[in-house]
C-alpha cells in the first residue's frame, strides 16, 4: 500500500480509535490519535491538560489553538515521516486547513481521508457500552449528545473538504472488528 498519510473520520464511537490503531500496526506507521494525547495531558496535569478537562468531560471540542500545537508537534516526530494515521484530527475546517499547511511546509500531502460511515443509533449504543467498560468521564448520555452535536457541525463538514479533492473513500463501520478492518484495508488499496 502506497498510501500513507491517512485521516480517520467519523463519528464519535464509530470505531476510528479502533481501526486506525489496526490500521497503523499494519501499514507500520504511527496511530496519532488527539484524543489520547490530550487525555494524557490530562492524567499528567499539565498545563494543555488543565485547560483541556473540562472541555473534554463536557464532549466539546478542546480550543483549535491547542490541538493544532500538539498535532503539529507530534507529526514533526522522525517516526511521522514515513507517514500516519490521524485519528480524531482533524475536527474542525480551521484544523483541516492547518493540517494542509503544516503537511505542506514538510513537502507532503494527505493521500486519503478513510470516512467510516455508521447508524446514529448504534454510535450511541456503542458509546454507552464503551462508557461502562472504560469508565471514560466523557461518556455519559449528555455528553455524548454534545459530542454527535460537535461532529455534525464542525466535524461533518470535512467530508466535503476533502471530497472536493476527490481524497475520500468511505467505509461501512458497522460490522465486526475484522470485517470493518478488511474493508479499511480494501478501500486503501
Ligand atoms: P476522542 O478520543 O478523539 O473522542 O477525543 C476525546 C475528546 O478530546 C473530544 O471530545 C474533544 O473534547 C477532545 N479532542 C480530541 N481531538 C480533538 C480535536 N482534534 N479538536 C478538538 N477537540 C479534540
């Protein structure tokens, strides 16, 4: 596979984390995921993680300013080079567009935005189930309202982006794990 600088989009609890870490582990390339580096921000209490908790617990989207500092800083790394997959980045145009910028002050580009389409019920169902597992603060009914909310209409707006490029390739996340992953896999080649 030739492709390699990939972005995951989707709904919340559509399986991004899960597939672009499958993903990642295949093609050999970082799984760069913002929702787990602000997390860990979080965890350690600094300064981004101060900022970024109640944010995150509240299912809003964390200040762009912010995301795009540490995603531009991760994507620097030596290991990026050969190229990535984003998870959960970007979320809003104004990323989208600084990720462009940022890629192109590396003299690359992005080869693929892998669009994993699912049924509203099932995300949240999905989310519910996660919530219980992981105990993760931010998925509780409300915010996990907020978080549909955020994707609708900051988020679901990329897909238009990156359309106009012709650099989408959708993919049917309902399914198995295995399955879903094939079909990431097909979708790419
Ligand atoms: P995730 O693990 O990707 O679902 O992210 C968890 C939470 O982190 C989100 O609900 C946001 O509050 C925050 N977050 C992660 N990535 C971003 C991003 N690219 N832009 C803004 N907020 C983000």
């Amino acid at each position: 596979m030739s492709v390699r600088r990939i972005v995951m989009l989707g709904a919340p609890g559509a399986g991004k984390g899960t597939q672009a870490q499958l993903l990642a582990e295949r093609l050999g390339i970082p799984h760069v995921s913002t929702g787990d580096m602000l997390r860990a921000s979080v965890k350690a209490g600094s300064e981004v993680g101060r900022k970024a908790k109640t944010v995150m617990e509240s299912g809003e989207l964390v200040s762009d300013e912010i995301v795009i500092a540490i995603a531009e800083e991760r994507l620097r790394q030596a290991d990026a080079e050969k190229g990535f997959v984003l998870d959960g980045f970007p979320r809003t145009l104004a990323q989208a567009e600084a990720l462009d910028a940022m890629l192109e002050a590396l003299g690359t580009s992005l080869d693929c935005c892998l669009a994993l389409t699912v049924d509203t019920d099932e995300v949240v169902g999905r989310l519910l189930r996660r919530a219980e597992m992981e105990g993760r603060a931010d998925d509780n009914e409300a915010s996990i309202r907020v978080r549909m909310k955020a994707y609708d209409n900051q988020t679901a707006p990329l897909l238009g982006y990156y359309r106009s490029r012709d650099l989408v390739a959708e993919v049917a996340g309902m399914g198995t794990i295995d399955a879903v992953s094939d079909a990431v896999e097909q979708a790419l080649t």
